[in-house]
C-alpha cells in the first residue's frame, strides 16, 4: 500500500504528479495492472516528445474518430485498467454522446480487477458494463492473452471499436476480423498505433474531452458530409504527420539546447557578465 504524497499545486509538474499519484492509487485498488504503472511512464515519455499538448495531426485522428463512432451500427468502448483509472468520467461520456457499450477487456483479467473497474466505471455513472466474467464468453482468433475473452454483445459484434492503450495483437486480430479500430496511443511507432484504422496520438487524458466534444459538434451533420470526413482521413499519412511533429520539435530544441525560459534567461545573464568581464 502508497501512501499518497501531498502535491504543491506550485510545483512546476504539479499535473503530472498528480496523475501519478492517482495511477498509484488505482494500482492499489487492483483496477491498474502492474505493467500498467510501466505503460504510464512509457507514455510519459511520448507526451514529452509531442510537447504535452494535443497537435494538428492529433485533431484530424479525433475528427475521423467522432465520425466513425457516430457512423457505426454497433461501437464499444474497450476499457482497461488504465484508461478506467485516468479518464472513467470522459469514457462514460463517451459512450452516452455516442451510444457506445462500455465493455471491460483485459490484458491481465486477475481476479477482482474486472469488478474494480466496473465499479469505476459505474461511479463515474455508467448504468451497464460489458465484458465481466462469464459474460466475457467469446473468443477472438489468434490472440494468445486472455485479451481474446470478449463479450458476444460487445466487442464481438462491433463495427467499429475504440481501443485505448492496447497492446497490437488485438487491434491486428480486430482488423483482420474487418472491424474498424481506433486507438489512443502515445507511441506513434507502437503496433497498436500501426494497425489501427483510425489512431489518436495523444494522452487519454486530453483525447478523450476533444473526442466528446467533437462528437457533440458533429452530431447534426448529414450522412454525407460525415461520410466526406472519413473518406479524406488517412491514417498512414496522418502518422507520418505525427512523427515529422516529433522530428521537427526535436530538431529546434537541438538547435536551443534548453527550451524552459527561465534557463533561457539565465543562460543569456551569464553570457551578458562573460562579455562584461572580457
Ligand atoms: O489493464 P490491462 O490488464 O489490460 O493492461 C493494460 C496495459 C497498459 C498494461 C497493457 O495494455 C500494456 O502492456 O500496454 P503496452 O504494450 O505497454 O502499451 C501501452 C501504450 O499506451 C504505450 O504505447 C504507451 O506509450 C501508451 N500510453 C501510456 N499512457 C498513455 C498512453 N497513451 C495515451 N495516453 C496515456 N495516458
């Protein structure tokens, strides 16, 4: 058991630890795997690679995902234990705006973690949730994790599913099964982010409120024009946009060296008393 720390609201990285110490919390309640506590700092590391803010190519993946869930005869809303800890309120949104099932789908199904995250998901105001024990009684082909186990009202019968800090071999096994997928990833380069029809490289965290609120903005445009929106995305170029983001951040913060403006501005006081004293 953590105890949890008090964050300063004055710490420069005040958001970020408090994001920590609420994964830490859930790890705690069985509703986060382990690993998931290895998945939120591999994630990190991409946000501060994308600047930690959501980017234009990120924007057209969220525009072509509200369009894709509003289009589909049956989406679900695939929830583990990481997405149930950061953003349960937003996925229950999600899934009123959109008409999504919630559907619990777990790398590691341990005992308990299931029913942990249905009732987070339940005390962030969902009224059902797919995918729990027994109900979880259908196989997806050639998956070797109990990430197989889904629900035959669920993800089974999707059209289109939504998949939020996956590992790739569902969303391959979802595609070869002609579903359309679409992913929240950090990591441009993850299989996950690879195979998906539709992928949002971004944190969950600030995804998941574009993505409600960009259906909400759709949602009284014709069949037609939304059919325009999903016609001109395209993923492979749309993360080639997402990694030439990277490649030029990482190109003008080589050219500066330091970026935050208070290093900025000692660096320059510095040089200004070298010049003085030469
Ligand atoms: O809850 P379970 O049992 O289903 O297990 C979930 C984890 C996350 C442990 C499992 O799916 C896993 O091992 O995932 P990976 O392969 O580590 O992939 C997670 C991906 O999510 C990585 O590419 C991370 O960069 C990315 N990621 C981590 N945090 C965030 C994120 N993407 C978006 N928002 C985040 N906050």
């Amino acid at each position: 058991m953590n105890k949890k720390q008090h964050v300063s609201p004055k710490h420069p990285r005040a958001a970020s630890i408090e994001t920590r110490e609420k994964i830490i919390a859930h790890h705690d309640s069985s509703v986060l795997a382990t690993a998931g506590l290895i998945a939120h700092g591999r994630g990190e590391a991409f946000d501060y690679l994308i600047g930690e803010k959501t980017g234009a190519p990120a924007f057209r993946a969220v525009k072509a995902a509200a369009t894709s869930l509003l289009l589909a005869k049956h989406p679900v809303i695939s929830v583990n234990g990481n997405a149930a800890a950061l953003v349960a309120e937003d996925l229950v949104s999600l899934s009123e705006v959109t008409g999504a099932k919630l559907e619990v789908n777990l790398y590691y199904r341990y005992p308990g973690r299931e029913t942990a995250i249905r009732t987070v998901l339940e005390k962030a105001g969902a009224k059902e949730v797919l995918g729990i024990g027994e109900a979880a009684s259908a196989k997806l082909p050639e998956i070797g994790s109990e990430r197989r186990r889904v629900d035959p009202r669920g993800i089974l019968k999707a059209d289109v599913v939504l998949v939020p800090l996956e590992d790739g071999d569902r969303t391959e096994a979802l595609r070869k099964m002609g579903k359309t997928v679409i992913a929240i990833d950090l990591n441009p380069l993850s299989r996950t982010a690879q195979w998906s029809s539709i992928t949002i490289v971004d944190n969950i965290i600030r995804a998941l409120p574009h993505l409600v609120a960009e259906v909400r903005r759709q949602k009284d445009m014709s069949r037609r024009e939304l059919e325009e929106i999903l016609h001109s995305f395209d993923n492979r170029q749309n993360l080639g946009s997402e990694i030439k983001l990277i490649n030029k951040r990482l190109s003008d913060l080589a050219e500066k060296g330091v970026y935050i403006p208070e290093v900025v501005e000692l660096y320059e006081h510095l040089e200004e008393d070298a010049s003085k004293s030469n």
